[in-house]
C-alpha cells in the first residue's frame, strides 16, 4: 500500500508543480487563472505533507502543517471565487468576497497557529488546541467544504443558464468539465466523512483514511490540469444578473402585462429581427451572440434580450438554433449537398458541436438528423 501511496504522491507532486509552472509562465493572467495558482499551490503542500509522513520527515511535516491544515476549510470558497470568476467581470468581486475566507483566517490564527506553537514550544495556554471541543471543530469543515460545493453547483448551474442568453453556441463555453469536477469533490469529502464516522463506531481500518482522500485528491487535480487551466472566460451582461431572468415558461405572464407602448416597440423590434434573419442569415455565422445581432438590428443586447424572453417567449440560443435546424433540413435533400455528411452540412448552417448538433435537432424535429434524413429520402 505504502509503495502504491508513495507512486501516486509523487506523481501528484510533479503534475502540480507542471501546472504551477505553466500558470506562472502564463503573462497576462486573469483572476480564474490566479485562483488556480492559489488552488494548485494549496494543494502542492497537501501533497507534499503527506509524501513527508509517509517516509517520516519532520522538518517537511512542519513545513507543510499550515497549508496542509487550512487547505479543506480554504477550498470551499476558492471554488465559490472560482466559478463566479468565470462569469463575472473581475472589478471588485475578490473584495465582495473576501469575508467568505473570513472562517479560513479565524481557522488560521485560532488553532492552526497555535496548534503548532503548543507542539513546538509546550505552551500551557495553548492546550486548548488538543480538546474535544476543537477535534469537533475541525471535523466541521468537511461539512463546511459540502455547503460550499453545493453553493458552487447551483451558481454554476444559474451562470451557464444564462449563457444561453447570450451566445449561440456553447461549445467553446461548456462547463460540464467544473460541473464534473465540483461533483467529484462532493463524492470525495463525502466518502471521507463516511468513513471516518464508520472508523468512529467500528474501530480504525489497517490503512489511514486520509491517504484515500489523497488519491482521489490527485486523480481530481490531474483532470483540473487538463481542462481548467486554459479555460475561456465568459462575461455575463450585468442586466441578465440585475433582472434574474429565469427560463420562458416563467416569462409568459410578462407577455400579457406589457404595456402597449411596449408591445408596439417589441413588435417593430420582431419584424425587423425577421427581416435581418430572411435576408442576411446571421444564424450562419458559428460565432454570432447576442451582442452582434443587436448592432444589426441597431439596438442594445438587453433591448433583444427582453423582447426575446418576454415577447417572443424564447432564448437567444434557442431562436438561432431553430433557424439553424431549419437551414439544415432545407439543404439536407439539395443536390449541392449530396456528398456531405450530416455534421458537415450543420457546420455550414451555424453548427460548431456534433454533440449540441444531434441534441438540439432531435430537440426541435422528435428525430436524430440520420433518422430524419431518411424519412424524407
């Protein structure tokens, strides 16, 4: 077991410190890519703590007590930052959320600190850091990590929500790998938890709990690595954050106490919307938002964006994807087309996933592209 630990501590040591480097290297770092040198940086002296009391090396121990002793209490809200950085502009959002670090520093100065003076120095009034009442505290912060990551899932869920507002097309900005890896954790600290109150009722197994968080903990940080560390930034516009909007459905009240000033403007805006469509097909364009449409209609993106949701009853994404749809099955049966396949006919007609392709077309049409294709054939 302590040859297999040993492998895998060591393997996590390097991956790490490959991605820290590469952070570093990086010039121009945005806030999501400083989070991440914080995050990989904690986690770099877990990983070398543990690699010091598997072979027994005190000056590393202590060394690494302090990080290692904040890390679980640390990463909650360092994933919280992380997700909201994705999203949001960078002016003043570390500040605003600062005081979610706040039980990381009382953490710190309150019993990390001292804990490791009383060790050092026998310090009588510091004793305190060896009773029950503490040991309860720091079993406390596994739960405390699970709030965050539940925070962290329902914001993630909400921000890539209103993605859909603004962008045409996700695939650049899919999030199902911070998804994947925010419920990963969950599972991990979960099985911690299990199992240390499974050692509480029936005794202590053969091997140290830790070492499976450990190995998980590695596991995890090798696919971050691999996905996290050159993700694109998305901005959200402020006035989908301001307004909450929510998915049509709730909107459809919205459309019947429009005043009338507003139905007549929302009308002109959706037939010159119709009109650009007919004539210049801007759904064509892979890279068209929410943003581009507006300066072609000559109006502002939360000018669209409200009459879309409330008056239309749709989504920027899903209006351009219909159209999309539509295109494709206009040139699915086209002499023209013949010798393309399926995905090579979608790319044309505005499409950059295979994936998102096949889900929104059998999504507007009830068939997979392949099935419909040979209805009509």
């Amino acid at each position: 077991m302590n040859l297999i630990l040993d492998f895998f501590l060591v393997s996590g040591i390097v991956i790490i410190a490959i991605v820290l480097l590469r952070l570093l290297r990086i010039k121009q770092k945005e806030l999501p890519q400083k989070i991440l040198i914080v995050f990989f940086l904690l986690l770099f002296f877990v990983s070398i703590y543990f690699y010091a009391l598997l072979h027994n090396i005190i000056w590393l121990i202590r060394l690494c007590f302090l990080p290692n002793d904040i890390t679980v209490i640390t990463l909650g809200p360092l994933l919280f930052l992380y997700v909201k950085s994705l999203f949001l502009k960078e002016d003043s959002l570390v500040k605003n959320t600062l005081v979610h670090f706040i039980p990381t520093f009382l953490f710190a100065f309150g019993i990390t600190i001292p804990t490791i003076l009383f060790n050092n120095f026998k310090i009588d009034e510091l004793a305190y850091t060896h009773t029950n009442f503490i040991r309860s505290i720091i079993r406390i912060e596994n739960l405390y990590f699970i709030l965050y990551l539940i925070i962290s899932l329902r914001l993630l869920s909400k921000y890539r929500k209103l993605t859909k507002y603004k962008y045409s097309n996700l695939k650049k900005y899919d999030f199902n790998w911070i998804k994947i890896m925010l419920l990963s954790a969950l599972g991990i600290i979960s099985i911690d938890i299990g199992l240390k109150i499974y050692e509480s009722f029936f005794g202590d197994f053969q091997w140290n709990v830790d070492n499976v968080s450990v190995l998980a903990m590695i596991v995890l940080v090798s696919y971050l690595a691999y996905y996290g560390v050159n993700q694109s930034k998305v901005l959200l516009p402020s006035f989908l954050l301001d307004n909450e909007v929510d998915e049509p459905e709730i909107n459809k009240k919205k459309k019947n106490i429009l005043s009338s000033d507003k139905k007549e403007e929302f009308e002109n805006l959706k037939n010159k919307l119709e009109l650009i469509i007919k004539t210049e097909q801007p759904y064509l364009n892979e890279d068209l938002t929410l943003g581009k449409l507006a300066e072609q209609l000559s109006t502002t993106d939360k000018k669209l964006s409200t009459m879309l949701n409330q008056y239309l009853n749709t989504t920027f994404y899903d209006l351009i994807n219909k159209y999309r749809v539509e295109a494709v099955k206009d040139k699915i049966n086209l002499d023209s087309h013949k010798n393309y396949n399926l995905f090579g006919i979608a790319s044309e007609c505005g499409f950059k996933s295979r994936t998102s392709f096949n889900r929104i077309f059998k999504k507007e049409t009830g068939l997979s592209p392949s099935d419909f294709k040979k209805s009509i054939s």
